[in-house]
C-alpha cells in the first residue's frame, strides 16, 4: 500500500503535546508502510504567522527524530490557489457573499427559533451581476463560500471511527475565502493535499465534519479522495480537557529532563489498545502502528507516567547516546554504575558528584565513628583489584559482629553522603582507595 502522509501545523506558536503526537502518528503511519512523511508549514496567516516558530517546529520534529520526507509552505503557493479557485469560479463551484458576521448572527437566531438547523440559506445564490457591480461599486469585497453539493450524501470509512454518513443539506456551505483575498483552512489545504500525493490524512476528531466538507472539494477538483481517520482528543489526566496540554510542548519536556525516547514511546502507544513498551524503538513501534487499535475514547495523557516511562529509557540508555551530556570526566563504566539510579540524565551530575567528592555526611553516633575508624583501617589492607566493597564489608563483618542495614547504612552515608543509591560494590572502585580511606576517617572524626 501506498502511503503519504503529512503534518501540517501553523506557524503561529509552539507545537504542544497534541501537536506532537499527531506528527508522531502521521510519521508512524508513513513508515509502517515504507512511505513518505511530508512536513507543510501552513502560514497563510500572514499576519500571526512567525519565523522564529517555523525553526521551532522544524528543531522540535528533529529532537524527536520525525525527520520529514519533504516540506513544503503555504506561503509559497498562493499562485497554485489561485489556479484552481478560478477552476472552481468557472465550475460555479465557488460563490460571492456580502453578509456581515452580524447579519449572519442574526440568520442563526432566527432559524435556531424556528427549530431549524442554523446554515447558511445561500442567499447570495439570488444577485445578479448587476447586484454585484453595484456592491463593488459601493465599497464592498465580497467573501467567497464553497457551493456543497445537496444532492450528493457524503460517506466514508474512517480508518478510526469507521462509518461515516453526512447530508450536506444540513451543512453550511463553508467560506473558503475572505473579503480581503486571505484564504482560510479548508480549500488550500485540499489543494496541497491533491499537488502533493497525499493518500492518508490523519488528524484529530475535530476535524470530522472539516472532512465532510473537504471530500467534495476533492471531487470539485477532479481528484481522488485520500483515506481519512480521527484520532480521539487527549485529555489531561484528571479526566477532563487540560489547558497545561496546549502549552506543554518539547521545550518544557527538555527542561524537565524528559528524553525525547520516552515522549515517542508513550505518545506512539497513547489512544490504542497497546500497552507502553520503552524499550521499543521509532522503527519497532512503526512496524507495529494500527489504526485499528485506536479507540473512540479520549486518550489519556499522564505526566506521571511519562516521568516513570523516562527512567525506564534513561536505564537503557548507551553511552555513546549520552556521552555529551555527560559531566567531564565520567567514563562508561561510571555511566553503566549510575545509570539505573536515575529518572533525568541531569542527575548524572548529583551521583557523578558523589563520586568525585565532597560529599557531606550526617553526623554520626559515638558507636558509628567508632566502627568508621575501624572501616578506614580495614580498607587500607583489603584486596582492591576484585570486590573491594565485599571484602571490606566480610571483614567488618567478622570484627565487629554488624550485619545488615547497621553495617552497611554507616558506611555508605560516610562515603557518598546519601542513604540510597547505586550498588556500593560498583560505586566502590570508582571512589578509589585512598577518598574512600579519606571519607571514612573525616566521618570517624
């Protein structure tokens, strides 16, 4: 099967986390089939439209590794629009209206009064050229609306929500353009869709009754309609529609440590059936992707799980993955020591930190120090080239009568300063002897 698909996000703020895993599907889906990923910027809101945004989308993809096929602005195809408006002008397919947003208000009341759908009568249908003339001469620019066909049920299967019926009589005929020549969402990005060979739109439910309208412009316009599915919405976790969701975006996500893994593991999963597997990578996950295991429900987004799902790939993390980012001087075997007691790669920092020293330790009883002492001479004189922590800990063990937390929890409060934490027997040697000696002492007093 054939398959193109694309993002198409507007230039006029960050991508969120809807946005992200709308391109994350559509990237999925393109891939689980050999296709093609298409990034199209559309900025023909010219006015809130900005730079500095196109970067960020571009640089946010890139992070993620949704690296596009193709990409293609709105901005630059203004004379393909204009081509296939004037076709549509020619088809009749296309009409003039004057009505204001107040009049067009006024419309609604009435008809919703009357228990009537509130569409748009086509009024406009009735002037003359002549009516038009006058209107032009009096100022007047008209917006332009898309003629449905009310004849023509619309249907399709979505690949999502399956079956789906709409009567376009009960569909207002959607304005395509302003009365300053601007265009709105609908025909362009048809027209994209048509000059660009996408098979397979993939967007949210929201879209539903945009599709409705769509399919018979891609009729209009003499070409084959893709394949539609409607993704359910995300909701936040308590429940309900979350504003922290539109403005949770990847740069929040990095500064909070979460590893772009972890975003592509949970959002490639969250809607379907399928459970989060974070050891599953991009290429594995789109072998995988199945429109048909999403469900109608809203999908669920937790931070929390995120978080648990992030400490998960940061424990398999290689190296050479990580190296950069690393502080200076920590070598793999550090990393492959303190790599599972961390939820952020940031907190390589804090334990590579306590390998290198200072560290503080909590005082101690007079007991404790005593058993410190003792530990400081013991570990001058225990083999180091094999288990060094063993050995110690047999040692002390044998001549002092401790075991458990009352052996183990003073020694390694003295030489990391903390009560938890990477295996002592790894984190031993990478102390070295004589700190090891020296923080043994400075806590014995």
């Amino acid at each position: 099967m054939s398959v193109t698909t694309r993002f198409a996000p507007s230039p006029t703020g960050l991508l969120h986390i809807g946005n992200i895993r709308m391109a994350l599907h559509n990237w999925l889906l393109a891939k689980r089939y050999g296709g093609r990923f298409l990034l199209r910027i559309d900025d023909t809101d010219t006015a809130r439209s900005r730079e500095d945004y196109v970067t960020a989308i571009r640089a946010d993809l890139a992070w993620l590794g949704l690296l596009p096929d193709g990409e293609e602005r709105q901005s630059a195809r203004f004379d393909l629009y204009e081509r296939e408006f004037a076709r549509l002008v020619a088809a009749g397919r296309v009409y003039r209206c004057y009505e204001t947003a107040q009049e067009l208000e006024l419309k609604r009341k009435v008809l919703l009064s009357r228990g009537l759908p509130p569409i748009y009568d086509r009024a406009a249908l009735a002037l003359t050229e002549a009516d038009h003339a006058a209107r032009a001469d009096a100022g007047e620019h008209p917006h332009w609306r898309f003629l449905l066909d009310r004849d023509s049920q619309i249907e399709w299967r979505d690949g999502i929500r399956g079956p789906q019926h709409f009567d376009p009589a009960q569909i207002s005929d959607p304005v395509v353009r302003r009365g300053d020549g601007s265009w709105l969402y609908m025909l362009p990005s048809v027209i994209d869709d048509i000059a660009m060979g996408v098979t397979d739109v993939l967007r949210g439910e929201d879209h539903v009754s945009n599709t409705a309208t769509q399919l018979q412009m891609f009729v209009a316009l003499g070409a084959a309609t893709p394949r539609f599915a409607h993704e359910a919405l995300i909701t936040g976790a308590e429940g309900k529609l979350s504003k922290r969701l539109g403005s949770l975006g990847a740069e929040e996500l990095r500064v909070a440590g979460i590893e772009p893994e972890a975003v592509v593991a949970l959002l490639a999963r969250l809607g379907t059936s399928d459970p989060v597997d974070p050891a599953l990578e991009a290429n594995a996950l789109a072998g995988a992707f199945n429109l048909a295991h999403f469900g109608r429900a809203p999908a669920r987004f937790d931070e929390t799980e995120l978080a648990r799902i992030n400490a998960s790939v940061i424990h398999r993390l290689p190296f050479e993955r990580v190296r950069a980012a690393l502080p200076e001087g920590m070598d793999e075997a550090a990393w492959l020591v303190i790599r599972p007691n961390l939820s952020t790669l940031a907190e390589a920092a804090e334990w590579w930190q306590v390998v290198t020293g200072p560290v503080a330790c909590p005082p101690f009883a007079a007991e404790d120090r005593a058993f410190l002492a003792e530990a400081a001479t013991a570990l001058g004189s225990v083999a180091w080239d094999d288990n060094p922590w063993s050995a110690l800990t047999g040692s002390l063990k044998k001549t002092t009568g401790r075991k458990g937390r009352p052996l183990f929890l003073p020694l390694r409060q003295a030489l990391t300063g903390q009560d938890h934490g990477p295996e002592m027997a790894a984190l031993l040697p990478l102390i070295g002897r004589d700190e090891a000696i020296a923080r043994l002492r400075a806590a014995a007093g």
